[in-house]
C-alpha cells in the first residue's frame, strides 16, 4: 500500500513538473509575440499606407473606410504592443495571448477584406495587384514571426486569405480561379512550414529550460555541504560577495569563526559516520540561532561560520553566548551522549577589516586565540593579535634554525631530598640564547613549539641531551625531563626515548618524565600505551602541575607514577594558607600510602621549607635550593656534594 502510494506521490510530483515547465514554455512562446514591437508597427504603417494608396486611386469610399477601420486597429495593437510586457510577472500568460489574438485577427481579417474588396469591386489591375500582394505577403510573413504560436498564426493566413479567395470565386475569372487555388495550396504549405519552426522553437525552449533547472540545481549542490545542508565553503563565499554589493557605509557585520573542540577524537574513538551525525545536529542548533539575514556555512572538517549583520559588538557578543548555550545542550547521537564544546573567533566589519578576504583572516586568527587560551571560549580579534601572531611565527622559523645551530642549552635545577638536603633529583630545562634577541624565556617558545609541531623535534633533543648528563653523574641521581602531549602521540615517541637512553648508555631507573594532567584529558589510550611500554623498561613517570588541573585520583591508580609534583601555586603562590597547606598534607598522605615520594615546587623560603616538610613532602624543589644551572655547574653541585660527604664519613 506504501509503495502505491509513494509511486503516485512521484507520477504526480513528475506531471507537475512536467505542467510546471510546460507553463514556462508557454509563457516563453507567447513572449515572442510581442518581441521587436518595430517589426510590428513597420507591417502596420506597410498596410495601412498600402489601403490609403488603394483607396486613393480607385476613388472607392468604402476602401477609405476600411484605411481608417485598419489604422484604429494598426494603433491599437501598437499600443497594446508597448504596453504590455512579458516581463510583467503580474500579466497572465492568458491575457498576454487573448490581447494580441485580438488585435491580429481583427489586422488580418480587415486587411483581407479590403483586399477582397478590390477583386469585388473590379479595380485597376494595379490596385488589386498592391493589395493582394501586401495582404499575402502579411500572412506569409507573419507565419514566420508568430510561429511560437501556430494557431495564432495560422489564424492571420487564413483571415487575409479566405475573404480573396471568396471574391475570387464570386467573380470567377480563370486568373482569379486560379489565384483562388495557389492560396488553398499556400494554406496548407505554410502550415507545415509554421508547425516545424513552432516544434524547433518549442523544442530549443524546453531543453533551455531544463538546461536551467539543472544548472541551477548543480549550482544549488555545489555551494551546498553534502553532511549538513548548511553552505560549504563557496556558498558562504557566494553570500559574502553579494552582501557586500548592498552593503550600506554604516551596516556591521559580523563573522563568527566556529570550531568544534576535540571533535578529532569522536572520529578516531567513534567513527566517521557518528562524527557525521555530530556535525549534523550541531548544524541544526547552529540553524536555530542564527539571525535573520545571516548565513551559516561548515566552512570544512569541524569548522563552521556564521556571518551576517548586527547592530553592534554587544549583539555580536550576545549571539557569541547562544552559540554556546545552544551546542552545549546534551547531545545523544546512537545512544551515546556525547559532551560538545566550541571555540569562537569574532571579527567585525568595518571595525576590524573593510574586505572579506581581511575580515575571514581576522576572525581565523581570534578562533586561534580562543584555542591558545584553552578552548570553549569567545575570542574577538584586537590588533595586539596580529603583532602576537607575526612574533610566534618568527619564533616558530628562528626555533628550527636554533636546534640545528646549537643556540638552545639544557639547564638542569636539582630537587633536594627535605631530610637531607641530598640533590635527588635534576629536572632538565632548555634555554634559548639568541644571538640578536638575547634569552628567549621558555614560555614565550615553548607554546610556539606545541602549536606548530616543532615540539616533538624540540622534546627529543632535549632528552636526548639530559640523558647524556645524567650518564656523567653518581648513580644515585636521576635526570627529570618534560613531555609534551604533543611529544608523546608522535609516532615511535617510546622508540625516542629508548633510542636517547641506548645512546648515552643510561639506566632507564634514572630516567624520570614528567607529564600533565591535560595528557590524560585529551587521549587516554595512546597515552596508557606509551607509559606501559617505557615504565615496564624501567623508566619513572611523575605527575607535573598536581592541582591546577583535574586533579582526578583516577590518573594516578591508573598509571603508574612514582612520584607527584605539587604546584607552586599552593606553596608559594598569593593565596597559600591554611587550605592550601591541608591540600598538600592529603596528597602527602595519600603519596606515603602509595609509596610515592611528593614533591613541593616553587620553595623560596626557608619557611616554606619547614612547611612543606611538616606537612610530608618528601622532596623540594625551588629558588630556595638553587636556579637552574647549566651542566658543568650541575656537575660542581654534584661534586662539592661528594666532597662535603667525605669528612663526614672519615668522622664515622
């Protein structure tokens, strides 16, 4: 019964179609009518002069009524002509076509009645000559001009013809018979003639028509996006450039640059056909905010962009905090409920640029500092971003060249056991010396080398370097290095490491590498495998930054960490106090029950020392025990260390 049903929901949907075009078609042929209305006045004056000669040289007073009957009606159909258009969308078809009928039938009629007349009333042979000769030129021709409509045409032949072919038969001479039998020929010919030109035109019409529907409909798709059905990328750009054909001096405009956080992972984790219908729902939100007279486009991959006018920053402020609202909203795609989140970069026009190309760019770079600031936020451009953006690229460039000119060096800051006051532990740090530019501070490259990929070159090198120290050091001091998330999903990132490790002949036990919290955020498995790999070869994991992330208990039964880094934030920063120093003595506790040491970073006073010694840490670290240091100082502390040991084991 369905598929009944759906079969003639298509019949019909096919003939409507088909009637559709048909309409348009129509409307088309009837528009040839009233084409080039010069023509038409020129085939009015012809007869009308061609009458008034007639009359005037037969002298006959009935043929100068029907000179003044044909210039009235010649007028009429001029007039008709200028006033009418096909153009005129509020003009029926039907009416278009009823008007000319009309006035050609009633042209047509009286100019061969005059003709006729002239046969009837046995003029000259001269006068009958003019108007036999204009009236069936008249039909002959207009079978050419007004083909698009056969029966109109064919109409006007036979209404100039049949009144000459009645006189001749009244009057019955063999001449006149035998006109009388070369316009019954003629009727029927032109008709042919007329039918074919009207099918070629007809024809010619219909297939430009569908031509149009397709390349329409081809233009439609391709400025389509195929996942959301919002605008790609040339459909956006499409709209871009005719708004700005209408844009007034004053109009704001704003363009919101979207992007999906993390959406990489619902792919790789998921799949693609999930990732599909994520993009989709997020489409449909997006569709439910977006103003009226704006455009929103998945501009590619989890970007989307919004643009259209605003009143000004605060509404595109306003706009900015629906997108949120509205993609944050619980989101259940198969079952799975998923968690999104965007990034939002806004730039307005002409505040922040007066061309699209200007403005796009503007808006991509503050989605870039919303990102760099940590995701799921609104960033709007401001020109310090661009000064930002020309500084971090020179860095990115200058940092390739410094790794092959040996500019970077490793600094190395001991850890020092709080009971002993033993140098347990060095934590490796790189340093960059520019030769124009001085020092370069870790946090102005270090960023520059995460976002651009360098950091995985920059993190070997590094470790590389460390292992090689600590290879020259006593046994009983290991070497701490730094890993960046980026570092540790490149692939072979444990092959790395082992390789550094091979290479300076080191005991993996002495090795030690420090990650964040956000690792585990952002990728739990690749992470779990790199740790699993190198810690069952012996090398040691310690927990960085502890409480300024997630701080979930579950990263450290999960992974096996030997260690955890308290932040300097709760040991020496602005808001240390009573809070803070409970913090510390239940993660020291927790690292006791664990058999994990607890280190205390950012120490600078002696009384921090006692503090955090008090509340269980085990290790320090800090500009209280010493800055970083390069190797051959590192080496001195290690040195002077041994050799205050030496009287005191004599003593013993």
């Amino acid at each position: 019964m369905s598929a009944t049903i759906n079969a003639i929901k298509r019949r019909l949907s096919v003939r409507s179609s088909q009637d559709t075009l048909s309409a348009r078609v129509r409307r088309t042929l009837v528009s040839t009518l009233y084409t080039q209305p010069a023509s038409l006045a020129i085939g009015a004056f012809n007869g009308v002069a061609s009458t008034a000669i007639a009359a005037w040289v037969s002298g006959e007073h009935i043929l100068y009524i029907g000179c003044i009957l044909l210039t009235v009606i010649a007028m009429a159909r001029v007039v008709a002509s200028l006033g009418l258009s096909p153009d005129q969308t509020h003009t029926s078809t039907q009416k278009l076509e009823l008007v000319y009928e009309v006035g050609a039938f009633s042209y047509a009629f009286v100019l061969g009645g005059i003709a006729a007349l002239t046969i009837a009333l046995q003029t000259t042979a001269s006068v009958e000559v003019l108007m036999i000769a204009n009236a069936t030129c008249y039909g002959v021709g207009i079978c050419a001009r007004n083909a698009g409509r056969p029966t109109i045409a064919m109409g006007q032949l036979c209404l100039v013809c049949f009144p000459i072919m009645a006189a001749a038969l009244y009057i019955g001479s063999l001449a006149l018979l035998a006109l009388f039998v070369n316009m019954l020929l003629l009727i029927p010919a032109m008709a042919s003639i007329t039918l074919n030109v009207f099918k070629v035109l007809r024809d010619s019409i219909a297939s430009a028509e569908t031509s149009a529907r397709m390349a329409d409909k081809m233009q439609i798709l391709a400025r389509t996006d195929v996942v959301t059905g919002l605008a790609n990328r040339a459909g956006l750009n499409h709209v871009m450039v005719e708004s700005m054909r209408g844009l007034k001096g004053d109009q704001q405009m704003a363009l919101i640059w979207i992007d999906l956080d993390r959406f990489k992972e619902v792919n790789d984790l998921l799949g693609h056909p999930i990732g599909d219908k994520v993009l989709a729902e997020v489409a449909n939100r997006l569709r439910e905010v977006v103003p009226e007279g704006a455009t929103v486009a998945r501009f590619g991959g989890d970007e989307f962009v919004l643009y259209g006018p605003v009143e000004d920053r605060r509404e595109a402020e306003r706009l900015a905090s629906e997108i949120h609202i509205e993609v944050m909203r619980p989101l259940r795609v198969d079952g799975r409920s998923l968690d999104v989140r965007v990034s939002l970069g806004v730039a307005m026009m002409p505040d922040d640029a007066k061309d699209i190309e200007t403005l796009m760019q503007r808006s991509d770079l503050a989605l870039y500092h919303a990102k760099v600031a940590g995701r799921s936020q609104t960033s709007f451009f401001n020109p310090k971003m661009t000064r930002d953006l020309v500084r971090r690229r020179e860095i990115e460039d200058e940092l390739r060249s410094a790794i092959m000119r040996d500019e970077l060096s490793i600094y190395f800051q001991p850890i020092i056991h709080l009971d002993t006051g033993k140098i347990h532990t060095f934590e490796a740090l790189v340093r960059w010396f520019h030769p124009e530019k001085g020092e370069l501070r870790p946090d102005e490259f270090i960023p520059v080398a995460e976002e651009t990929g360098v950091i995985v070159t920059l993190g070997n090198w590094i470790t590389a370097q460390a292992a090689k120290a600590c290879a020259q050091w006593p046994e009983h001091v290991s070497v701490a290095v730094n890993l960046s998330p980026m570092q540790i999903r490149a692939p072979g990132a444990a092959l790395g490491i082992i390789n550094a490790l091979r290479e300076a002949n080191l005991d993996p036990h002495r090795l030690e590498l420090e990650v964040t919290e956000s690792l585990f955020v952002d990728d739990n498995h690749a992470t779990a495998v790199f740790m699993e790999e190198l810690s069952s070869r012996g090398v040691r994991f310690a927990l960085d930054d502890f409480g300024t992330g997630y701080s979930s208990l579950g990263y450290i039964n999960s992974f096996p960490f030997s260690k955890i880094k308290v932040d300097r934030s709760f040991v020496s920063g602005p808001n240390v106090g009573k809070k803070t120093d409970a913090i510390i003595r239940a993660v020291a506790k927790l690292g006791s029950q664990l058999d994990m040491d607890i280190v205390a970073e950012g120490i600078e006073t002696i009384d921090q020392v006692q503090s955090v010694r008090e509340a269980g840490c085990t290790l320090g670290q800090g500009y209280y025990f010493s800055r970083a240091v390069p190797d051959y100082l590192a080496a001195m502390l290690l040195t002077q260390e041994s050799d205050d040991d030496k009287p005191a084991r004599a003593q013993a």
